[in-house]
C-alpha cells in the first residue's frame, strides 16, 4: 500500500492503522531485505530500486493467495460463495436491485457491493481487490476483459420551474447560454458531455463540479443551473417532479453500461453466475426500472 500510494499516512488511513505501525512493519521489511525499499527526498517519498523489484513480487503473491481463495470458493459451489462487486456511482440505482434479485437464487452466497468512484474503482480493479465491476466508461485496456451489457442514455435535467421546461422542444444551441452544475473532470460523464459539445462546436459554462450525482441532482433541483446525467440515476426525482428531463436537439447522449473483470483471473463459480446474469437479464431489468 505504501509502494502503490508513495505516502505513509495515506497508507495507514486505507490500512485503518496508525502510521508508526506502518513505518515499523516497513522498517522490518527493510531489514529482512537487507536493503532499502524507500527513499526521501524533500517531502516525498520514492521506490528504490530494490522497493519497484518487491513491490512486484508483492502483488504477484498477493494475486496468487487471492487466486486460492477462488479456488475454494469454486471447491465449495455457487450456493455458498463470495461475490465482490464495485460498481460507478452512477451505476448504484439500479446495481443494488439487480443484486437483490441475483441474491434471490443464490440465497446462500455472500455479496460485497463497494460504491465508488471511477479512479478508485479501477485501481481496485488493477489491484485485483474485487471480483468485477459495473461502470459506464471501461478503459482501453487489453488486460481486462470487457463487456457492454445495458443501453445508458445521458439526459438533460432541470428545475420544474425552469425557464427551458415550457419552451420544449429545444435547439441545441440555446445551451450555450445556460449554466451548468457537471460532474468531476476524468468522470465518464465528464467526458462524454464535453465530447458531445466538442463535437457540435459548442460551449458551455460551468458553475459548479461536483464528485456525486446525488450532489448534482440537489443542485439543479436548487436552481443552480442545467445537469447532465444518467436516465438510471434520477427515476426518484421524476416520479415526485423534482426533476424534468428536457427535450433537447440531439439528446440523449447514448452510452452503455460494462462489465468489467481482469482478462486473466479466475471467475469462481458465483461471479460466472452474476455474470451470466447480467449479460442474460441486465438489459430488460434496467428498461422496467427506467420506465
């Protein structure tokens, strides 16, 4: 944790331990090494050459003590298996009831849902922390296995009482001079609101970044400009008209929802099941829960 995060007190805080317990247990490890595995220098902190060599090695054998729980879990079955699954924050409306009907069949497995952000999803990805993953942007990675399973349409959403709401439809252009509350920079829907204008030769003005769709919703619902997220992550709002979906020229910006899971690890029994169901089911549970 100390090599991927170069930091001491970082690492303790993802560890949930005091920063002299991590320094001790570095200093032992050093010691057995016979060798430094980090250097200082200012206030940073950097692998040695020794440290890159065991911080490869590290997770080599890490991988491999996962890759024997999986092979237990497999030993055991489907029925009494462990799932851990992270998903995008905007996948969390409707991941937590598709978990609830797949948990239905398997009433003996054991599931682990993390709801979190795409930086850290895909580290803990890399990292082989979990199982699979839910997300609206994979990477171009070839070292992960792929695969798109559900429409994820991009909407338009303001205020009841906004102006645009009774001028629908409406020309693309007049966003142009609208505000907007938008998501994190290097956020899927990030980049795929500031594509879509790019790619109209348009420009729009920001007040507000947010890292939460819930924050963003609340926004707008605050009047405090036009929002541009998930159809999947507003189904409460428009059902109490706290939001309107605006008729836009062009919209919605047409995405999808992926799995995602390392090309070469090994799907116990349970995750091959998710997966299957999610690729069999996930696309018509999503439509019933968007309609």
């Amino acid at each position: 944790m100390v090599a991927r995060l170069l930091s001491y007190t970082r690492a303790s805080k993802e560890l949930h331990l005091s920063q002299p317990a991590v320094s001790m247990q570095i200093k032992q490890l050093e010691e057995n090494a016979g060798l430094p595995l980090f250097e200082q220098i200012g206030r940073k902190i950097y692998l040695t050459e020794a440290g890159r060599e065991m911080y490869h090695y590290s997770r080599a054998i890490a991988e491999q003590l996962d890759e024997v729980d999986d092979v237990f879990e497999q030993l055991k079955g489907v029925k009494s298996g462990r799932l851990e699954i992270t998903v995008a924050t905007t996948a969390n409306a409707f991941a937590t009831r598709m978990l609830s009907m797949f948990s239905k069949q398997f009433e003996g497995s054991t599931v682990s849902l993390d709801v979190t952000n795409r930086e850290r999803l895909l580290r803990q990805i890399a990292d082989n922390e979990k199982d699979i993953a839910i997300m609206g942007r994979p990477p171009a990675d070839a070292e992960l296995e792929i695969e798109p399973f559900a429409d994820n349409p991009l909407v338009v959403v303001a205020a009841p009482d906004h102006p645009l709401v009774a001028k629908q439809p409406i020309p693309l252009y007049m966003l142009q001079d609208q505000t907007f509350v938008v998501r994190e920079q290097g956020s899927g829907t990030r980049t795929a609101m500031e594509r879509f204008f790019d790619e109209h030769n348009l420009s729009i003005t920001s007040s507000m970044e947010m890292n939460e769709n819930e924050a963003i919703k609340q926004a707008v619902q605050a009047g405090m400009g036009l929002g541009i997220v998930s159809i999947h992550t507003i189904e409460l709002e428009l059902e109490t008209n706290r939001l309107v979906i605006l008729d836009v020229e062009d919209f919605p910006i047409m995405r999808h929802w992926y799995l995602v899971h390392r090309k070469e690890k090994r799907l116990s029994p349970i995750t091959q099941a998710f997966k299957d169901f999610v690729l069999s089911e996930g696309r018509n549970l999503i439509s019933n829960i968007s309609t």
